[in-house]
C-alpha cells in the first residue's frame, strides 16, 4: 500500500505544449503590428517636421515665374467647391509690373481674384521696388524699358514712373532729415551746451551727377568728425 502511493506521487506533471505555428504566427503579427504603428507615427513627424519648417522659413520676397509654368500648375489643382480639376488663370488687368489675376473653375461657377503684389495705399509695392531699384543704379525710364522688354515683363508707363519718382523724392527727403536731425542731437550728447549750438570738427565732400565738369547738378555733404554721420546736405 505505501508502494503504491510512494509511485502514485512520483508521477512527474505533463508540461503543456503549445503549437508551433500558433507561436510564429503570434510573433509574426505582433511584428506586423509594430512596424505598422511605427510607420503611423513616422508620417505625422515628418509632416510635423516639413510644417515647422516652413514656419521657421517661409516663403517671401518677389519671384519671376513664367505665365505657361503657373498656367499648367493651376490646371492641375482642384476646385474648392467642385472638387474637379481644372483651374484656369486669366489675367484682368495690369498696373506696371503688377498683374490682375482671375482664377475660374471649368465645371462650375467658382472664380476669385488676386494681384501678383502686395499694395501700400492702393500702390503694387513691385512698382516702387522697381523705380528705386533703377535710381540706386543710377538709372531711369528708359533703361527700365529696355529691361523689361528684355526680361518679357509688363512695363511702367512714363507718367507712372514720374509719379512713384516723386513719391520717393518726399520719403527719401523725410527720412533723410530725421537721419541728420538724429546725428546732431548725438553731437549734443558728446559736447554739451547751454545754448545748444555745438562747435565740432566737420568735413566736407561733394559729387556731380555726371563726370567731368560741365554737370549743372550735385550735392555736398557735411560729415561730423566724431561720429562720422551727416549732419547736412545741399542739393
């Protein structure tokens, strides 16, 4: 009797066997599984990444496009409305270097319009950029014509082009006496007085508009020594 039980209690315990192929294919899911999320969560960063991108350095400034490029690239893009492609570009009007632009959609009644520059008191800032980019070079009407037939690109009228010259003779005056105001109020600081009229080193240049010595227009300017600014101009 205590034969039977001493064989009864030294039967070893049956281990469980689990199926092979249940082990692979719960390896494989889960592998499955893990690279699908960590696909999922790789194409929101680098969305996140181009987005923060972009925000650190956007687009500004002008740019020379090609109107066959834009008019293909809107061809392309869909309607906001419709949903259908087929977008086309007309352009309404122009105002010198600035266009007018419509956009309409082929399958609907979807249009809206835009200028290709930004405005400053009802005024393409293009314009202006352009008239002064011509007289830092020393340049007028006549040379920004040839440019811009040149370059293919709509022109400023002579009337249009005298006006924005105007307009940046006043800003430039302005800005030009605030400038020399400023400099003799630092004179004041280094020398002071009680009767505000300061004694100091200057000097003098002056320049023509055209070489040689037969020009009937130029300028001299008053240089401070201490700070080296200009503290007057004559015309």
């Amino acid at each position: 009797m205590g034969n039977a039980k001493r064989r009864v209690s030294a039967k070893r315990k049956r281990q469980f066997l689990v199926n092979g192929s249940t082990i692979k294919h719960s390896k494989n899911s889960s592998a499955t599984s893990t690279n699908a999320s960590s696909s999922k969560n790789k194409i929101p960063a680098a969305f996140d990444e181009e987005i923060a991108e972009y925000q650190r350095k956007p687009l500004t400034g002008n740019r020379i496009i090609d109107m066959e490029v834009l008019l293909n690239l809107f061809l392309q893009l869909c309607c906001p409305r419709c949903f259908e492609e087929g977008i086309l570009l007309s352009e309404d009007s122009t105002h010198g270097l600035c266009s007018n632009f419509v956009i309409r959609c082929k399958h609907c009644d979807f249009y809206s319009g835009f200028s290709s520059s930004k405005k400053t008191l009802n005024c393409p800032e293009v314009n202006t950029r352009f008239v002064y980019g011509m007289r830092q070079i020393r340049k007028g009407f006549s040379a920004g014509f040839k440019l811009c037939g040149t370059l293919n690109l709509p022109r400023l009228s002579k009337t249009g082009y005298t006006n924005h010259e105007k307009e940046l003779m006043s800003v430039i005056s302005e800005d030009s006496e605030l400038s020399m105001q400023k400099a003799a109020s630092e004179l004041l600081v280094l020398h002071p007085t009680k009767n505000k009229i300061v004694e100091c080193g200057i000097s003098v240049d002056g320049t023509w508009q055209r070489r040689g010595y037969s020009s009937m227009n130029g300028c001299v300017a008053a240089l401070s020594v201490d700070t080296g600014k200009v503290v007057d101009i004559e015309i």
